[in-house]
C-alpha cells in the first residue's frame, strides 16, 4: 500500500469514527430531548386548564433531564476508560424492556411491551443496536405522531431478532408543536438502518395504514465461539 493510500485509509476510518461518535451522541440526547419538549408542552398547556396536573409534567421533565446527563457522563466516560475498566452505568438492555420504554410512557404515549421465544442475553452490540432502534422508534413517535397507542413487541429467534415498533392512526401534530424535522425526513430511520446493517441485519420503516407507522427490524444473532 502507498503512503498516499495509508493517508486516505487513515482519513477514511477517522471519519468514520466521528460518525459513529455522532450518532451515538445523537440516541443519546434524542430520545429524552423529545420527552423533556413533550412534557413541557404539555405542561404549559394544563397550566392554565389544569394546574392540579402541572407537577406531574415537571417530574417527568426532572426525570428526563436526569437521565440524559447521566447517560451522556456515562458516554463520555466510556471514551476515556481503559480496557479493564467498565462505564459506570451500562446502557439499557432489552431485557430491561419496560424501563427501556418507561420515558416515552412517561411522555403521554401508551406503549404495550411482548415478548416472544426465549429472552436471553445477546452479544453487546445486538444489545446496543436492538435497545437503540426502540428508543429511536419511541423518540420518532413522540416527535411527529402526538401519543398514539404504540406497541413493542421483541421476538427471539435462534438466529435472529426481530423487534416490532408500531403505533396506531395518530393525528399529526401542529407544526409548533413539532420536535425536529418533518415526519420520517429526519436522521433517526437512517441511524436506526445504520446501526442494523452493520451487523448484518436489515429495517424497513414507513406508514401502514392512515397515519400508523411502522419499523421492522431484524438482527441476526452471530454463534458463540467457544
């Protein structure tokens, strides 16, 4: 290989580096940004209809504000640990499905969690891709759907997983009431196709029916090597 090709190779891998980097960053702010700009709307619109139900919506912002700096101190701490040491607070698993979903259930939207086959650990960067595609799923839905009834379903094959996010005919919301770009325009389907593809795995996202949406994934399982 030339010194003008190990320069390039270099460049190219850099790159991306810091996109990966950026995308972590971005599942990390996103799903709890959404929340937070969710339950402060909400909240300005019971202050004056319903004050009672104010300090609901500021103790779903307190949680959500909390979990974002933790999660992102734990990001950053990640990048500068050594080897032998671990973060502090591992990332959300799948098996922890109900707290996975907890924030966009704190955010208005009723989310309905199944499971089918056999739950089981999975290899780290399963574990990581699989929780993602749901926070961002959950996050999507939160941003341009308002909070339909949405439903999680994760089913372990023996090769495969398979993780379902679909959520009923929503009304669109306002556009100042809107989180990010327009609907299904923005960089979370491609994040999420990103994150699948790289292990091999593929996602499809798009509407059902009406205003339904619906994201498919499915993310083979590599055999343990003894």
């Amino acid at each position: 290989m030339t010194l003008r090709a190990q320069t390039e190779d270099v460049r190219r891998r850099a790159i991306e580096d810091r996109l990966q980097l950026a995308r972590e960053l971005h599942d990390v702010l996103g799903h709890h940004l959404a929340v937070i700009n969710v339950q402060a709307t909400a909240g300005l619109e019971l202050l004056a209809s319903e004050p009672q139900k104010v300090p609901q919506t500021l103790r779903a912002v307190r949680d959500a504000s909390r979990s974002a700096l933790l999660d992102v101190q734990t990001f950053l701490d990640s990048l500068h640990e050594s080897a032998d040491r671990a973060p502090r607070q591992p990332s959300l698993s799948i098996i922890d499905l109900d707290q996975l979903v907890a924030p966009a259930q704190a955010g208005g939207v009723p989310v309905h969690t199944s499971v089918q086959g056999s739950a089981r650990a999975l290899p780290a960067t399963v574990d990581l891709a699989a929780s993602r595609v749901i926070q961002e799923a959950l996050t999507n839905v939160m941003r341009h759907a308002g909070q339909p009834t949405t439903r999680v379903r994760v089913t372990y094959g023996i090769n495969g997983l398979t993780l379902r996010v679909e959520n009923d005919k929503a009304t669109a919301l306002p556009s100042d009431q809107r989180v990010g770009s327009a609907r299904g325009s923005g960089r979370g389907i491609p994040g999420m196709r990103a994150r699948v593809r790289d292990l091999g795995g593929t996602l499809a996202a798009g509407p059902t029916h009406g205003n339904a949406w619906s994201v498919i994934a499915q993310i083979p399982i590599p055999e343990e090597t003894p």
